[in-house]
C-alpha cells in the first residue's frame, strides 16, 4: 500500500521512545514534512527499521544520541539512521549486510544477535527499489542510509 514515509518514521520511533530513555539516549529526528507517499509492504518496512534502529541502540553506549534524517534526492527518499556508538572498521563495512556476518567475536559474545538483521534489511530495500549502504568511523559512530522510490501523492505522480 501506499505510505507517507515521514508519518510511519515517526510512529516507528515512538515505539522506541521507551527502550532509548531506559538507556538516557535521545532519538534527534530531523524528518521532511514533504508528503512523500511510498508504495510498500509496511510489516516489511518495519522489519528493516527495527533492526537498523535496534543495532543503534545495541551498539552505543548510555547518553548518546541517534538521529534519523528523511529527506529527498530525485525521486527517492532517503533516510539515514546515525548514532555515537562504537562504529565499525573499515575493513567489515561491506561484511556487515552478509548474512551471520557480526563484527568482532569478542564484542559481538557480549551483545546478543544472529548477524542476520541486515542481510535482510538489505534484501527487503532492494525489493522495494531501494538501496542500503553505510558509513562509519571506528570509534566515532555509524550512520546506516537507506533510499526508496516515492511519490508525493497517494497512487503514484500524475
Ligand atoms: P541480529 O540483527 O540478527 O539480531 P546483529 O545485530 O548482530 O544480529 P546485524 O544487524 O546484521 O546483526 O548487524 C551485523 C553486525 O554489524 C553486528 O553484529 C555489528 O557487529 C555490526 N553493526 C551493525 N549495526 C551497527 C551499529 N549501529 N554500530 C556498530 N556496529 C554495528
Ligand atoms: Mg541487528
């Protein structure tokens, strides 16, 4: 069905209003107000939210901020998740959308998953048109970007 973006992005995050406060985290948004309708399956865009979003919570530390960003680029959104937690080197940037793929045994022992949330964000983006990627600074924090078609009506541009 066809979904504003910017409205589902803000009920996603209130859900995780709750678990971020527990952990005195704030969640920035910085979200158009541009009608930006996407052609979706909404249980599938949720999946792919809840991880990237969970990951950020997971990987950073008490105090820390996350900020989640829509904006536009031709005719994609384009949404980036950035948080201060403790980044990814360089070298498993690429590694982290294969399946069971967690960086660092040692770090991941500590912090429960399968490594397998953002193989299949991945594969869900892709099916809706979209791209995912990230960029990341060991030490600094990660942002995790991901684009999908719209359309700003319901339906598809006339
Ligand atoms: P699952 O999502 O299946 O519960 P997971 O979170 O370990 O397990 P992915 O979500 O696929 O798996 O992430 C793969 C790996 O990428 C993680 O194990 C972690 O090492 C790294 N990673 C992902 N997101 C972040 C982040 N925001 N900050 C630091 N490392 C991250
Ligand atoms: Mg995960």
């Amino acid at each position: 069905q066809w979904i504003d973006f910017g409205q589902f992005l803000h009920e996603v995050l209130d859900r995780f209003e709750i678990i971020a406060q527990e952990k005195n985290i704030e969640l920035n948004r910085h979200i158009s107000k541009k009608p930006s309708y996407v052609e979706m399956d909404q249980d599938k865009l949720i999946q792919v939210l809840d991880n990237i979003i969970s990951n950020a919570l997971k990987y950073s530390a008490e105090g820390a901020n996350i900020t989640t960003t829509l904006l536009h680029q031709g005719n994609h959104v384009r949404v980036s998740i950035a948080d201060q937690g403790m980044g990814i080197p360089r070298e498993s940037q690429l590694k982290i959308f294969d399946r069971f793929y967690r960086v660092d045994r040692a770090r991941a022992r500590n912090i429960g998953g399968t490594g397998l949330g953002l193989a299949i964000a991945k594969e869900l983006v892709q099916a809706h048109g979209g791209d995912i990627w990230v960029h990341s600074e060991y030490g600094e924090g990660t942002t995790i970007y991901f684009t999908l078609p719209y359309s700003t009506s319901k339906g598809g541009d006339m």
